[in-house]
C-alpha cells in the first residue's frame, strides 16, 4: 500500500469512529432527555392528583403543591429533562432532535396508561402509533448536516 493510500485508509476510520461516537452522543442524550421527562411528569401528575386538596386559580395552592416530595421529585426530573434537551440540541440538528422527542408523547400514553392506570382510548393509541412511526422515519435521516458557519 502506498502511503497516500494508508494515510487515505486511516482518515477514513478515524471519521468513522468519530461519526459513531457522534451518534452515540445524540442517541445517549435523547434517552436522557426521554427518561428524565417521563419520570418528571408521572411525578407530577400523580403528585397533583394526590394533593389533600385540589388545585385551584389559588396561586398559595401551587406554591404549597411545589413542596410535595412527589411534585418536587417531578419537578426536578422535568429540569433534569431541560439540561439533557440543550444537550440535545447542542449535538444534533433541530430538524431531526425535536421531531425524535416526540416520542416522549408516546412514552406519556404508556406510562399514563400503565402506572396511573389511566383509560386510554383506542384513537389515543392510534395517534400515539403514528407519533412512533413518524420519529422512526425521522430517525432514519442523517443527525446532523455538515457543520455550517453561525451567524
């Protein structure tokens, strides 16, 4: 092998390894971003409703609601999700990042119906299925485009 050719040879995994470390980054903080928000709002939701007393136009109610252990917990998740979203945003086009946390919207209906044991309709589950199959169509198209210069 000449040496143009190794050298050629060489770039070429080094790009490759880069482009799946890449990947890897904006797979790891989308599930991040996934998880913290799932867990945020089914803390928040069964927190609230579980409150001794309903929330109301009263602002003191929220305020007291904030203290809850539960509906701090999923507020807490939820600025977990925020930091792993810039995270996100800061590796991966917005195009293709927040068309892929859409699939947050399905998690909801999963974890709405299965740990607030909540009624699901039948065109709840379809519109979530479409969600689902729109993010894989997504996510099947490059992450990110080739750097661009920032204005």
């Amino acid at each position: 092998m000449r040496s143009s050719e190794l050298e050629v040879s060489r770039t070429t995994q080094i790009s490759g390894k880069r482009r799946r470390l890449f990947s890897a980054r904006v797979y790891l903080s989308l599930f991040w971003f996934l998880a913290f928000r799932a867990v945020g709002n089914v803390s928040l939701a069964w927190g609230v409703r579980h409150l001794t007393k309903g929330l109301t136009v009263n602002p003191i109610g929220y305020l007291q609601a904030i203290f809850n252990p539960v509906v701090a917990v999923g507020i807490l998740f939820l600025v977990g999700a925020i930091v792993a979203r810039l995270v996100l945003l800061s590796v991966a086009d917005l195009s293709f990042a927040v068309p892929m946390m859409a699939v947050g919207y399905v998690i909801s209906v999963v974890t709405g119906k299965f740990f607030l044991h909540e009624a699901v309709s039948l065109e709840r589950w379809i519109g979530a299925g479409m969600i689902l199959a729109a993010t894989l169509l997504v996510g099947s198209t490059p992450r990110k485009t080739q750097n661009q210069k920032s204005y």
